[in-house]
C-alpha cells in the first residue's frame, strides 16, 4: 500500500513544537559534577523534522518565541541551520518572572550508569500556543502540506495547546493533508485532565492515518488494552505489540499505518533496537538487532522521522520502517538529539550494518 498525498504543495512536512534548549555535561558526566555543559536546541517534534529537511524536504516548525531573547535567536539560527521554515508569534517576555523557553537538563548517562533528564518548563512560552496566531487557510489552502505530524506532547502542554493541534487536525482533514501522529503520553501533563485530554486525543486518532506510540501510550492516551506480558526479551513479546495494534486498528480505522518501536537496554552504550509497523494488512517486523549507542535521546524521534520520510518518498511500505530504524539507530550516535543524516546512503549503510570507512 501507499498513502496517497497532496501534490503542487509547498512543503511536504509540517510539524508545531514548543521549541527549547538542552544542557549536557561533556564527557558523560552526571549533571551534579560537572562544571562544562553543551548547549542545544532541541524539542521531540523538530527531532522528527531534521530527517526529512537534512534530506531535501522542504519543512515547516510552527513554534512561538520569546520577543528579543537571545535563546529565542539560537533556536531560530539552529532551524535555518536544519534547513527548516518557521513561523511563530513573538510573545513579550514580561519580565524576569515570565516566559522564557523549555529547559531540558541531561545526564546521557555511561557504562552502568542509567541517564537521568531534568525538564524545567516553568514559564514555557510553547503553552501559549494559539490557533488563533496561524493563518490555517494559507497554510494548508495556499501553500499546502502534504503532511502534518502532531505530537502529544504538544497537545498536552496546556488548554490552548491542545485546542491548537485539534483545530490544526480539522485544517489538514479539510485539505487533505494527510495527519501522523505520535501519542507521547506523559503523566504530568495529564495529571487532573484525563478527561479533557483522553477526548483530544480521541479525535485527532480519529482523524490520523498514521498513529505511533507504545503500549502506555494506547494505553494511558486512548483506553486501549495493552499487550499481554509475554515471555522475557523483546522477541518473546512481539506478538503481544501486535494484537494491541489489531486493537488501536479496531478502533480507529481510518488511520492505515500504525507503529511503535522496541528497545531493550543492555546497558547505557549497547541497545536492542527493533520495530513494528503494521501498514493496511500487511506486517512489517525489524527484529531488536545489537545498536551502539553514544546518547540514546531522540532515538525514537529519529525513528518516526525516518518512516515520515520514507512514505513522503512514495516507497514501499517495508522500506519505511526500515529508514526509520535506521535514522533512529543514526540519532543514538550522535550527541545532538536529532539524527543529522549526510545522504540517505548513510541511513541505508547503518540499515545494511555495514560500518566500513567511506573514502
């Protein structure tokens, strides 16, 4: 099968994020010694995007920023440097006390020692995130999306961010811009607005043709019936993945692609990476294979970016998921949280395993 997509569009990828920076001890040191930090920017959702725009794609962040920040300007300067549009309300700081952007502290962890991530998003500018600041008609009527990618995360950052990627699920359906949307529960964000959350969440799976998340995901965001426990080790619970995603189908049936990935840890630096993707009737299964691993954030953004692109390549549905396990495999080696691929010929390399020396 093949999603059938817009065609004379603008941009292929569209994606709302509530832009931020990291810190990161050099060296994979803890957060508490040490003295020497990297600062990024980065959010899960422009993670996705760097797939498609480090490739060609053409590709838009709908964000807010801080007027006059000069963290404000990093991000913007970052997503130029991505190759990425953006468009976003410059919203008055208000003073010391009032908004700034997200901070994301983290320890990548080493050897034994398991990472640890400190978000400190107090007075994030992303939760003012407003439909009313978008012109939803031009940008889906007159320049045209091929594909917009939702994130749950942002739909659950505050009332005004939900209502923003629901109203921005309507725009895409009216259009025919096709909807993929990642789940990404969170139980702080839902905390005291299950019921309010679960019924946004509700529709835009509704609306969705492509739906990814784990099993807490279905879970927690959609009340669907997780996967049974199975025996030990990934493998062993496949089965399992895969009766839950019969469920999710049951239950949303005009999404055609559905995915989640798999990971087991056998230490910081060495993973078994895997994934699952059911696309019409058909299964497409990446056995957990053996991953090097330098930081293991933004693997699974990296994934989904990586089977974002391959379906708005128009490939064969099996070359999806295996793009996207690649590009997430590509993200774990580097110590930025998005995967910067130089050609596809190097996601394709790590695919094949073929780690050689390119001269």
């Amino acid at each position: 099968m093949k999603l059938q997509l817009r065609d004379k569009c603008k941009y292929a990828l569209v994606i709302p994020t509530s832009m931020g920076v990291r810190l990161t001890p050099a060296s994979g040191q803890p957060v508490h010694a040490s003295t020497n930090y990297m600062i990024q920017v980065t959010s899960a959702e422009s993670n996705v995007a760097s797939v498609a725009s480090y490739l060609g794609l053409p590709v838009k962040i709908l964000t807010t920023f801080v007027k006059g920040s000069p963290i404000a300007q990093l991000i913007k300067d970052n997503l130029a440097s991505r190759h990425m549009d953006y468009e976003g309300k410059e919203v008055d700081q208000g003073g010391p006390w009032g908004y700034r952007h997200q901070i994301n502290i983290a320890d990548s962890g080493c050897g034994s020692r398991g990472p640890r991530v400190w978000n400190d998003r107090a007075g994030e500018v992303g939760r003012t995130l407003n439909v009313k600041d978008f012109d939803l008609e031009r940008i889906f009527g007159k320049e045209g999306v091929q594909l917009i990618h939702l994130s749950g995360l942002v739909g659950a950052l505050s009332p005004e961010t939900g209502t923003f990627c629901l109203e921005l699920a309507r725009a895409a359906k009216k259009h025919g811009t096709r909807i993929s949307f990642d789940l990404n529960y969170r139980a702080s964000f839902w905390k005291g607005r299950e019921k309010e959350l679960r019924g946004i969440f509700t529709e835009i799976a509704g609306v969705a043709d492509i739906l990814v998340g784990n099993e807490e995901d279905f879970q927690l965001c959609l009340g669907i019936e997780g996967p049974d426990a199975g025996g030990r080790g990934l493998a062993s619970k496949i089965d399992g993945f895969k009766e839950m995603i019969r469920r999710v189908k049951k239950a949303f049936p005009n999404a055609s692609v559905f995915a989640t990935t798999l990971r087991e840890v056998v230490s910081v630096n060495q993973h078994l990476w895997g994934a699952i993707m059911a696309a019409g009737d058909q299964w497409h299964v990446v056995e957990p294979k053996e991953i090097g691993v330098l930081d293991r954030i933004g693997g699974g953004d990296g994934f989904v970016g990586g089977l974002l692109y391959g379906i708005l390549k128009g490939w064969e549905p099996e070359k999806w998921v295996q793009f996207g396990w690649a590009s997430g495999a590509l993200a774990t080696t580097l110590l930025t949280d998005y995967a910067q691929p130089a050609d596809e010929e190097q996601i394709w390399s790590i695919w094949q395993g073929n780690a050689r020396v390119k001269r």
